[in-house]
C-alpha cells in the first residue's frame, strides 16, 4: 500500500508541481503595478471588434490615407496576438467597445490621462491581464518539458521554478502586454523543433509552422527565436538528404515554412497586399521608435556599457517597474504593496555573488549541452543556437537599458543555469568516495 501511494506521489508530482508554479503566477496578477503601455495594449484591442464584432476589415486593413493613423502604427509594429485575446477576454466580460480607453498619451501626464479617458478601469484592465497571465503561466510547462530533456527530472523543476520566480518575466508577463505571449510561443516554438528534428514528418512540421507563426505574430522580436529553430531544422534536413535518408523531411520542413508565413500573414491584416513592402516600412518604424527612445532616456554610450547593462538585467534581474522617472510617483503605492507581497517572485542573482553564481551555472549548462550525450547532435545544435541567437541579439540590438528588451534572454537562463547546477551535482558525486556500511 505504502509503495503504491509512492509511486502515485511520483507520477503525478510534476501535474501538481506545475499546478502550482501556475498558481503562483496567477495569484499575483491584480497586484501588478501599472504600466502605460498596458492602455495602449487594450486600446489596440479595437481591433478584435472591427473584425470580429463589426466585421468590418477596412478598419484594420492598410490604407495609405488610413481613417485613424495611430491605430495603424500601433498596428504595425506590435504583435497581434495579444490584441485580439484582450479583446475575446473584455468580450467574455460583458465590456463593450465603448468601454475600451485611448492610448496612453506619453507626451502628458498621470492626470491629464485620467481625465481624457487614457487610463482603463480596474475591472477593464484585470479582464485584459488574464490572457497575458495564462500564457505565462503555461510557458512554465513548456519550460518544464525543455529543462527534463536537457537535463532529466532535477533539470526540469529548477528550470521551471526559475522562470516562475523570475521577477521581471513575473511583473511583465502579469500586465496587458506582449510579453505573456511572447514568452509562451518563444518557448513552443523550440519545443515543436525539437519533435520536428524527432520526427520529420508532416505532422512534426505543420505544428512547427503554426507554432512558428504564431510566435511571429506574439511579438516582432521572436524573430530571432523562430530564425534560429527554423534555420538548424533546415541544416538537418541538408544534411540527411545528403547521406540518402528520404526526402520526406525537406517536404514537411517546407510545409512549415510556408504555414509559419501564412500564420503570421492571417492574423496581421496591415501587412495584407504588399507584406514584403510592409516588412521594410515596419523595421523603419521600429528604428525610429527606438531612436526616440534613446534620445528621449539616453542610451548605451559604448560596447562595454551594453554588456554591463545586458549582465545586470540578465544576471541581476531585480524589477524594473517604469523607464520613466516620473512613474515613480505615479506608482509608487503600488509597487510598495506588490514588493510587500509573496507574489513579486525571487531575483536567483539578486546580488553581485548571486550574480556571478548564475553566471557560472550558465557557463557550466552550456559546457554540458556541448557534451550532452543524453540529447543527439541536431538537438544539441537546436538548443545551443537558440539560446546563442536570443543572449546575442538580446545584447547586440538593445540600444537602451529597458528590462522589457530583454525578456526573451530570461529562459535561456533558466534553462542553461539548471542543467549547470544538476550536471555540477553530478560531477560531484561521481568523485565522492563511496561510504561502505
């Protein structure tokens, strides 16, 4: 009796122990403390009732002369996942159109966005967080299934408790943006790799596209993510059809391709008609975002002030609650109820020699992915240019120390620090003497 309820604890502790990672998550999204863009997240959610409410796809659709010129910037560069889940989630709520507010106005402020109807109500914006929430929340499974197979069971938990303690991952993932989603079909988005480079049949390679783009469609920066699976699953491709295995491989990984574009093209109608053009016009618009950005706030003087600033958010992690300074009075109430409370998560680095701590474990994960003989060669290539395309764009492309940029870093670390710590573990009790009773 006492063997079968062991073995019952044992096969059902990870469903239980995602329960609560889940859980955990969860729990603390009403306490996020507010961020701006999180009313022009539900703002952009109007789009979810010209197509879906309205059907009226001229609203959404690009227009040379469009009849509302910020809702198409908006909508070109921003993912379009999360608009139309906060618009299906304030749906669901009993919330009418009438009920969504207006962009943030960033050129004014807390109460000039109060009066004008900038800023969403509670009940609003708690419906609008959910979806981003959940994803999050489900993001953790997936971490769970990516650590067991780089580093078996012990892996697989540490990973997954990293990434639902961490506490920028936590703070973003809770609020009404990109990120919850972002995190999720980034993360999927390696795990359908993994199955495709299993499997390499048609099954393996229409999940991979739709995952692909639907990952493409949760935020532009998962391009890199998506670039790099893809891009090791066409190398393997090569190299099997080169050494006679059958073509049907090339077949399925071209099924993928195609339906990651189609995916992404159908669920973003700004880039419908000219989507070449529109990609070229899309990366202007997000160079000069960035470029106001930096001029706005200051950024990154030097290469060096890069990877110091990449090391503190990757390393450190502690929350960045605004990037505007006068936030901070905006806020400032709760940010300290949500800092007082369990839900805020746990910075692993914290402090310099937690710090510099993760960073070995990191060193040593990636050490033990090149000699993982768990995993085959293409998996190992699919996991260690993944996490080398996220960490070096991540540092290269950021040109301003805003923690949000460098959310996509956060699960290579996990992933990496883990299978240090359980391959460390490891290596420490091969060399322990054996005790003899």
């Amino acid at each position: 009796m006492e063997a079968r309820r062991s073995s019952l604890i044992i096969q059902y502790l990870p469903a239980l122990w995602l329960i609560a990672l889940a859980t955990y998550i969860l729990a603390g999204t009403p306490l996020a403390p507010f961020h701006g863009d999180e009313s022009t997240q539900i703002y952009m959610s109007r789009d979810y009732a010209y197509q879906f409410l309205q059907h009226d796809m001229s609203r959404i659709r690009y227009s040379n002369s469009p009849e509302n010129p910020a809702e198409q910037y908006l909508r070109l560069i921003n993912g379009a996942i999360n608009k139309y889940l906060i618009g299906l989630a304030w749906h669901l709520g009993g919330f009418q159109l009438s009920d969504v507010n207006e962009q943030w106005d960033w050129g004014a402020g807390w109460d000039y966005n109060q009066r004008s109807g900038h800023i969403p109500t509670e009940g609003l914006l708690l419906a609008a967080r959910w979806p981003s929430a959940l994803l999050l929340a489900a993001g953790a499974a997936v971490m769970f299934a990516l650590g067991r197979m780089l580093g078996g069971p012990p892996a697989a938990y540490l990973a997954s408790l990293y990434y639902a303690l961490n506490p920028p991952l936590l703070l973003n993932g809770r609020r009404a943006m990109m990120e919850g989603s972002a995190a999720f079909f980034g993360l999927l988005v390696v795990l359908a790799g993994v199955w495709y480079l299993r499997q390499h049949n048609l099954r393996s390679g229409i999940t991979l596209g739709i995952v692909g783009g639907l990952a493409l469609a949760s935020k532009h920066t998962t391009v890199f993510a998506v670039g790099a699976v893809f891009g090791v699953c066409v190398f393997d491709v090569i190299v099997r059809t080169r050494q006679g295995v059958s073509l049907h491989g090339a077949a399925s990984l071209i099924t993928a391709v195609l339906l990651a574009l189609l995916t992404f093209y159908l669920l973003n109608p700004g880039w419908w008609g000219d989507p070449i053009g529109r990609a070229g016009y899309v990366l202007q618009l997000r160079q000069a975002l960035l470029d106001t950005q930096v001029r706005a706030f200051g950024g990154y003087a030097s290469f060096g002030d890069r990877l110091i600033g990449f090391a503190r958010q990757t390393l450190l992690a502690l929350p960045q609650y605004y990037e505007a300074p006068e936030w901070s009075g905006y806020i400032g109430g709760q940010i300290a109820a949500y800092e007082a409370s369990v839900w805020r998560g746990v910075s692993i680095g914290g402090s310099l020699p937690g710090a510099l701590a993760l960073s070995g474990m990191i060193g040593a994960g990636a050490w033990a992915l090149v000699r993982n003989r768990r995993l085959s060669v293409p998996l190992r290539w699919l996991f260690g240019v993944w996490a080398l395309a996220v960490m070096l764009s991540t540092l290269l492309l950021t040109p301003i120390e805003w923690q949000r940029y460098y959310l996509p870093a956060y699960p290579t670390v996990g992933l990496l620090a883990a299978l240090g710590v359980t391959n460390t573990i490891g290596i420490v009790r091969q060399r322990l003497p054996v005790v003899e009773n």
